[in-house]
C-alpha cells in the first residue's frame, strides 16, 4: 500500500470551516437583497439559503444590519479585485477607456448593484442602518478613485475634468441601471454606452 493511501485526508482547519461558512452567509445575503428586497430580506431566510442553522449566523452575524452591510461591502472588494484582473489582462492595444466603461457596467448591471440599492433605499429612512450605508459608501468612492489613478496615471497635462470623470462615469452606469428596473429593453441603453464612452475619453485624454 502505498505511502498517499495510508495517509490521512486533509481536515480543514476551524479558520478554514468558519471562512466557508461566512462566505455562504454572505453570498445568501446578496441573493436574497437582490431577490426579496431588503424589508423581506430576513436572517432566517438566509441561514435556509446558506444551509447552515440560525445559531451558526447568529455567531458570525449577530444583527440583520451587520450581514447585509458585510456582504456587499464584500462583493464589492471582490467585484474590485476582479475588475482589476481582468483590466491588467486587456490585449495591446486595446481602448482602455471603452474597456472600463464595460467592465464597470457589468459591475453595476447585475445582482450587486441591486443589493446595494436595496441598502441605499432602506437607510434613507432607516436611522440604525444609514451610518453603515454612508460609510460603505465612501469607503466604495474612495476605492474607485484609488483604482481610477492605478490605471489611468495622472497625465502631465491633464484637463478639467480628468479627477471628477470615474464619479461622473459611475453615477450616470447607475442610473442606467436604475432605468431597467421600469425600462425593459432600452434602445438608448446601448447608444448612452457609446456616448460614455467617448465623453470619458475626452475627460481623460490629456490636453496638449
């Protein structure tokens, strides 16, 4: 018998076991944000979708406001990483602008976003969950600048309005991601892209 067989299978670890767990717990938040609405959106409801019993998201999660606030600012960060990655990957030569520009509306055009403005909507009226919105809110802003400057380096002459160009850039995707909720199949959807696009490299290109 060989030395592998007689050896003993891999146990994970009680940082491993609680890592899965959590990732469960919040990957459930996000689909019940995005599907129930947040005023349906219960800790029972999630512990179900997660497979795991109501004691084990009470010891990770202790409040409703705590996991739903955690698992977008954790889709977020993982959204981040991922846009990134996939920004480092473009061919030679590509348009890094338009690039951005569709890879930050896939960001905003799904599951995610629709949690998040769950949140948004909630914590307008909501005094014990605004202060953790608004400070997820920032945080996610403060993100995007940092990434904007990573890939589109400060130019040596730069225009007007190169800084403010990923916050213009974000709040028109989200409103187009707001529109689809009413609007089914957009035809200026698309044309609106282009148009983002090209003011967006207009605002970056630097001035000569």
């Amino acid at each position: 018998m060989s030395a592998l067989a007689l050896s003993p299978k891999h146990r994970r670890t009680q940082e491993e076991r609680s890592a899965t767990t959590r990732a469960r717990l919040l990957d459930a938040t996000i689909e019940c944000l995005s599907e129930l609405g947040y005023a349906n959106t219960t800790t029972t409801e999630i512990a179900k979708r997660a497979g795991l019993s109501r004691g084990a998201q009470l010891h990770h999660f202790p409040t409703k406001i705590e996991l739903v606030t955690t698992a977008v600012d954790h889709v977020f960060a993982r959204r981040t990483e991922e846009f990134r990655a996939a920004f480092a990957h473009l061919p030679s030569g590509a348009d890094r602008t338009a690039a951005a520009i569709e890879l930050l509306w896939s960001m905003v055009s799904g599951q995610t976003f629709y949690a998040w403005l769950e949140l948004v909507v909630a914590a307008r009226t909501d005094a014990d969950l605004e202060p953790a919105v608004s400070a997820m809110a920032t945080r996610f802003a403060d993100t995007v600048g940092v990434t904007f400057h990573e890939l589109f380096p400060d130019p040596a002459a730069r225009g007007p309005f190169f800084n403010i160009a990923p916050h213009f850039a974000f709040a028109l995707l989200q409103g187009l991601a707001l529109d689809r909720i009413s609007v089914k199949n957009d035809p200026g959807l698309q044309v609106s892209l282009e148009l983002l696009k090209t003011l967006a490299s207009w605002a970056i290109t630097p001035r000569t």
